[in-house]
C-alpha cells in the first residue's frame, strides 16, 4: 500500500510540475488567428479555416485559446462494418471485451471498443436507416 501511496504521489507531481506552459503571447497549439472582413478564423495544420466570429463576438470565447484537433478526414470512419456471430472467423473470442449498443425494434448490434478507439465512428446502414455511431 505504502508502495501505490508513493507512486500516485509521483505521478500527481509529474502531472502538475511535468506540464509546460503554454505562452499567453501565442494562441494554443501555434496556429494563427486571422481577422479579415469582420471575421474571426483560425487555421488548423491542414490550411483549413474554421469561423469562430459567433463563438467570440456572441459568447465571449477567447480566439487564443481555441483548442482544436488534427483536422477533418484525419481519421478514417468504419464504413459499413461487418459483424460476427459467435464461432465464426473474426469473432473477438470468447474472453470479455466492450462494446457499444444500438437496439432497434428488437435487433440488436455491438461494434467492438477495440476497433471504434481506431476510428472513432462506425458508419452504416440499420434497418434502411443511416446511423453514426461514436466513440
């Protein structure tokens, strides 16, 4: 026990004293705020502009402090996954493992955790209607 106390106290200072701090001068992440007739933009790191004018003029958000991830189509979604019944190839086994849940009029499906934290959404077709599920 004495053990576990003193590592989650090592990592609670690695976690507060480990961390750099960001430059107030600089907008998070580097990337320029550009402010050009009337509107606020930001450029994520594939040279697309995002408008976030409404965001700071309406609600008082700060331009310097958008956060923002690696881009649009930089990870590919699940398009109209496959699914296995137990004791077919490719079924993930029988040990314990996660899934999500969608159920629909009494059918049921599970898209693996293991393959949604790789892609993050599954895109398909349920009983003629287009859902997205998201991980």
């Amino acid at each position: 026990m004495k053990f576990f106390k003193t590592i989650m106290i090592f990592a609670a200072a690695v976690m507060v004293f480990g961390c750099e701090q960001e430059s107030p001068n600089e907008p998070f992440g580097g990337f320029p705020i550009i402010r050009t007739d009337g509107k606020i933009l930001i450029e994520d790191q594939t040279g697309k502009r995002w408008d976030i004018t409404e965001a700071v003029n309406k609600y008082g958000f700060d331009p310097e402090k958008f956060q923002f991830g690696v881009g649009p189509n930089a990870i590919p979604p699940i398009m109209n996954p496959r699914f296995y019944n137990p004791g077919e190839t490719g079924y993930p086994g029988n040990g314990n493992f996660q899934v999500i849940g969608y159920e629909r009029n009494g059918e049921t499906r599970a898209y693996s955790l293991n393959k949604m934290v790789s892609h993050e959404v599954a895109n398909e077709v349920f009983q003629d209607q287009q859902i997205a599920v998201a991980y």
